[in-house]
C-alpha cells in the first residue's frame, strides 16, 4: 500500500506541475532581482536596478536594496544557479545578433493598455536585459513555484486521506486545492506570501502527525516543522503568525500522548529547525543595513501610508478586513467563494459529521481570525490591485481542509457543481490575470474568458509584443488550445505509464460506472482504501 500511495503522490505532483508551468505569467518582481544579484555578483546589493522597480530603494553610502523578507529570492536562486550557463547562452547569443543588426530598430513595442508595464518593457529593451529577464522568470517559475505548490498539493492529498477520505477522493480535492484556489493564480509567478503559505502548511502537516508519531521521531517532525516556519519567516514577516501559532499547537497536539513537561522537552526540536532560517534572514540584514534585527521596510523611503503606525504597520482595521476579505478586485472569498463552506464546520460538528479532529479545527478558525487581523494591520493592503490576491494567500490551505470536509457531506451534485464553478473562477483568473488596473479585477477575468476565449498570460504576452521576437505572429491571434490538448496527453500519460515498482494506473483512472456513483461524496470515503 506504501509503494501504492508513493505512485499517486508522484502522479499528482507531476500533474500539478505541469498544469502550473503551462500557465507561467511573465511578471517580472523585485524577489527576481535579488535572485539575480545572488547568483551572479554573490552580493545582495540591486545598485545596478535601481530606477527599474520602484520597490528599490538607495542607502546612501551603503547601496540599494529592496524592502522585502530575501527567503523567496534565495530560494529562487538555486535554480537559477543551475540553469545560469543556458540563460547567458540564450541571452548572448541573442545579444550577438542584436549587434549584427538582425535586431528590429523600431523601438520596443509592446501592446499594452497598463502602461507601467509599457515603461519598465522599454528600460530593459534599452538595457538588452528583456531576454534575461524572460528567461529568468520562466527558471525561477518553473523549477521554484511550480514543484512548491505541487508538493502543497502533495501535502493536501496526505491530509485527506488522514481524515479518512479514499485515495481516489483525496487526489480530486487536492487538486481542487490546487487549481481551484487562487493557490493556481499565484504560482504564476515568484511569490512569498504563497511561500508562507505552503511552508506554514506542511509544518502543519508535520506536527499534526507529531501527535501519532513514535516517541524517537518526535524531536525529527518537530524539528522538520520548526524549519518550515523558520523558512516562512525568511520569506515574510507575516510567517511569524504560522511560527507562534504552529509550535502552540504542535505542543497541546502532543499532550495527547504525553505529561505536559514531556512535550515541552520535545518541542525543543521546534526551535531548533527554526533558527537556521531566522538567522540567516538577520544575516541578510545585518549584510544589507547595518543592523540585524530591523527589517528592510525600517529603511524604505516616504511612500503612501507609511506615516501609519510603524513604516505602514498600525493597529487592525476593519476597513482592511472587509478589503482583504470581500473586494470585488482581490478579496479572498471573491477570489474564491467555495472557501465560505469552511465556516460551515461547526454544523457538521454538532452532528459528529466533521471529519476533521476539534483541536485542528479550532487551530485552523483561530489561524484565519489571527491572520486576517495581521494582515489588516498593513496599509499596504491597499495596493492588492496592483497584482491581485496576496497577502492573505497564506490562509487558502488552511481554511481549505475544512471546506473539502464540508463537501464530503454534501449531496454529489451540489459538490460537484461547487468544484466546478471553483475551477472555472480559478482558471479564468490565472489565463487572463486581469491586475494592474484600480478598476478591474476577478469578474473581468471571467467575462474575458467567455467572450474571447482561453488564453495563457505568456502567450497573451509573447502576442503584444511580437514585433521584437516573433515578427511572423504579428496580427495573428494565438490560440493556447493546441497547446491545451498536447498537454492533456502528457497528463494522461503521467496516470497511465507504468513506473517501475507498481501498476497504479489501471486502478487509478478506471472510470466509475454511474449507477455506482454515491448519492453523496461521504460514501466515498468509504471505499478505495478496502
């Protein structure tokens, strides 16, 4: 059964991955220009990009940097430390035929209503870094978000089928986590606050199983967790809420099986997977500003709302909460409704109905109110606009759990429906990423989706500004279906290639009959793991 479970979990990552890399968004942010100093100066300096982002800012006498956490760019550039010999090939090699003249003189068109994008477009062209750049966000992408939030769906599938549901069941509501919550939308592109996420979600996971584990494993699962947070926090400020909250828990988890004295003893392993990440991010400060312990945002110029509290962070707001909640542009039960069942737990609870433990469910509704509130403690969560959904992405897989608890007791229909509509509002909003505009948001991606069809943001991309690169395009709307369907068959070829242990494929996508098909989805957890 081991070697079995081992199949599906590298099926689903390869499925997800896949599906994620398909939809690469082109974005160019500020972590990407660490990653770029990182590997290729060995310095955290960005003196050579400023001007080019306005989130970079000069120290005099000590250089420029930008104000956020640097765990997203270090992590983002291991990858590109591999693939750092193709991007310069590729890069030169097109820089080569530039100065050959074969380059195109007439200036760097790129068809585009946002026109900060059109500006930033015309400064790397001037500089000859937009091939770099292109290629750079596809590594980063491709090898660093990608295989994260499949591996958070791979952590989603574990979880399910802890609580009891089929493997066939666990894998359609892991991918239901992946693609039918803004966790598809995000891995378009580099990304922290998704990293808190996912980091702050596999602790989770580990101290949850803590409680279950062998007495000599504890300090590991521990330790393991304590890590994750550790690399949450490296990643964001916002990951010292998952920190404090997960070791909390991971305590009161283990006071199950042993004296409360014990399992402060094993905790200890906590703090010791946590303090690598902490200090190397105390290193970076130290290294950037002088100081250790304050954070980049201590150094950043007057902007907007940084006269509010401490830099921009100031005391919770109710008129944040309702913004990060319910905006019609980014809120997070907008962007995805179907999380509104998980506050439908406690019906289910009163009945005895709720697969998921009351300690769990208590942590997950105490980490959604404890998050929110620290995320509508930033004034920043204005500019959500700028780039869609963000700061309280690290929310989704949480609060997931308990919505996928919840559809397990609906009726098949209504549940089915409900993914459904979850997928489509998911997907629409990952083709089309209608961000940048004050007025547009998640409707727009929808409506562009039904009136002119799918799409994928590279491609949309590559069409604006195929003058320069695919001058043979220009005029022709590019279609992403053939692309849609030479991806489906990779896809069915993942679920159906024998791996070399097991011969999972048969039971895996052997169609139900329909008169088989439960009245709800609660029978099917049930069946498939008999």
């Amino acid at each position: 059964m081991n070697r079995s479970l081992g199949g599906i979990k590298i099926r689903l990552f390869l499925t997800c991955w896949l599906i994620f890399i398909i939809h690469f968004a082109t974005d160019f942010v500020r972590e990407h220009y660490l990653v770029l100093s990182i590997v290729e100066d060995f310095s955290f300096r960005l003196d050579k990009y400023v001007g080019v982002h306005p989130d970079i800012f000069e120290i005099p006498n000590q250089g420029a940097y930008h104000g956020a956490n640097p765990g997203a760019s270090m992590i983002a550039a291991i990858p590109y430390f591999v693939f750092k010999p193709v991007v310069n090939f590729i890069a030169d090699h097109y820089s080569t035929k530039a100065g050959q003249g074969i380059r195109r003189e007439d200036g760097a068109v790129y068809k585009d209503h946002r026109q900060a994008r059109v500006r930033f477009y015309k400064q790397i062209r001037e500089r000859s870094l937009d091939i770099k750049f292109g290629l750079v966000g596809i590594v980063t992408m491709v090898f660093c978000m990608a295989p994260l939030s499949a591996l958070s769906a791979v952590t989603m599938f574990q979880v399910m089928a802890r609580l009891g549901l089929s493997n066939w069941l666990s894998i359609w509501m892991a991918l239901l986590y992946a693609l039918g919550t803004p966790i598809f939308f995000r891995t378009g592109y580099l990304n922290q606050n998704l990293m808190v996420g996912i980091f702050g979600f596999m602790a989770f996971s580990q101290l949850w199983r803590a409680g279950e584990e062998r007495r000599e494993r504890i300090w590991l699962q521990f330790g393991v967790a304590g890590f994750l947070g550790g690399l949450a926090v490296l990643c964001d400020y916002s990951g010292l809420v998952p920190l404090i909250l997960l070791y909390g828990y991971g305590v009161l988890r283990r006071v199950n099986s042993v004296p409360f004295s014990q399992a402060l003893k094993e905790s200890l392993g906590y703090f010791g997977g946590a303090i690598g990440p902490i200090l190397l991010l105390w290193f970076y400060q130290w290294m950037s500003f002088g100081h250790p312990f304050y954070p980049g945002q201590h150094y950043m110029p007057p902007v907007e709302w940084i006269d509010i509290g401490y830099q921009g962070f100031g005391l919770p707001s109710g008129e944040l909460v309702l913004i990060l909640l319910f905006d019609l542009r980014f809120g997070l039960f907008v962007c995805s409704p179907i999380l509104l069942l998980a506050f439908l737990t406690p019906i289910f609870k009163r009945g005895n109905r709720n697969l998921v433990p009351f300690r769990e469910t208590m942590f997950i509704l105490l980490f959604f109110i404890i998050f929110t509130l620290f995320s509508s403690c930033i004034q920043y969560s204005r500019l959500h606009w700028v780039t869609g959904i963000r700061y309280i992405v690290p929310i989704i897989p949480f609060l997931f759990v308990l919505t996928a608890c919840v559809m397990v007791r609906m009726p098949t229909v209504i549940a089915y429906g409900l993914a459904i509509l979850a997928f489509a509002e998911s997907w629409s909003m990952s083709m089309v990423r209608r961000v940048g505009v004050p007025e547009e948001g998640v409707i727009d991606s929808v409506v562009r989706v039904i009136f002119d069809g799918f799409q994928l943001p590279w491609l949309d991309t590559l069409s604006k500004m195929s003058t320069q690169y695919a001058p043979f395009l220009a005029g022709h709307n590019l279609s992403p279906l053939p692309l849609f369907v030479l991806w489906a068959f990779f896809i069915y070829g993942v679920w159906r290639i024998k791996l070399p242990w097991e011969n999972l494929a048969k039971e895996i996508i052997t169609p139900v009959k329909s008169k088989s098909l439960p009245r709800t989805f609660n029978s099917l957890t049930q069946k498939g793991n008999e």
